[in-house]
C-alpha cells in the first residue's frame, strides 16, 4: 500500500463502517470467512483491520511478522486508535485469555471434544488404554490424542 492515500479512499472505506459510543468502529462490508471484514483496495483484498490501520495513518506499511491486533478485542472494529502490530504469541495468547475471548477448548467452534472427554483420555491412558482405542472411541485421530497426553493441546491454563 505504498501509493498515496486520498482523501476519497479514506470516504469509502468509512462508508463500510458504523461508530459505536465505545469508540469502536463496527465494519459493515464484505467479511471473510474467519469473520474479519474485507475491504478491496488499489486491486487487492485487505482485511479491513489491516487496511485501517494503513489508510488513516498508523503505519504506511506493515511489519513483516506481527499482525495488527486489537486492543478492544473486537474482530468487528477498524478504529486506528484500537490497533497496533503485535507479535502473533502476544496478539493470541494473554490477551485473548484476560479479555475471554480466547477460542481454544470449547469454546473453538470445530472442538469434537469437552474438558470431560479430555480429562477422561488422560486418565484412561495412565490406566494402560491404547492411544488408536482412544482415538475411536472419542472420535478423533490419533494424533489427536496423543497431543492432548503430551500437553500440547488442550492445556490446563492455571489461574494465578
């Protein structure tokens, strides 16, 4: 987005938006399948998060590996002043967590699995159950459940 930015690209894309009392600036347009808008700009689709925080002045391009995050944690807003570039560790992990936002366990809409479930995997494998048993009877692949015995998914996040 290294070409001049006009007053009349800054008009069109707030065409798209609606300006909540918090100070959030609620897209409207196009979104894309992850439920983050599109906005289509100098013949590319940009998130409209990402081509706010370029169009009205926060960057006049992005860093190559951070990702623009919101400080309101939410997905709908494009307001300038509620994002930044954040690394992906710090935009997906704490943060998400202390504003409960975070769509890991359950809460993630392709989950097959409850804490229950999981909770009962651990201990049937300390009992001796074999990881492919496990696997069809939950319904998942055996990657699945190996990933939940070695921790790496389904994390127990320990309040402090």
């Amino acid at each position: 987005m290294a070409d001049k930015i006009t007053d009349k690209d800054k008009e069109r894309f707030l065409k798209y938006v609606e300006k909540k009392e918090d100070g959030c600036w609620c897209w409207r347009g196009a979104r894309a399948i992850t439920g983050y808008g599109n906005f289509f700009y100098k013949g590319t689709v940009w998130l409209s998060h990402r081509a706010s925080y370029l169009i009205f002045g926060k960057a006049t391009t992005l860093t190559d590996g951070l990702q623009v995050a919101h400080s309101c944690c939410n997905r709908d807003c494009v307001n300038p002043d509620h994002l930044s570039e954040k690394t992906r560790e710090a935009n997906n992990g704490p943060d998400k967590r202390a504003h409960g936002v975070d769509q890991s366990g359950e809460r993630c809409h392709l989950a097959k699995l409850t804490w229950q479930s999981v909770r009962e995997i651990r201990a049937r494998v300390c009992d001796g159950i074999k990881i492919k048993d496990l696997a069809q009877r939950y319904g998942v692949s055996s990657s699945a459940i190996s990933s939940i015995i070695r921790n790496k998914t389904w994390k127990e996040i320990k309040e402090e």
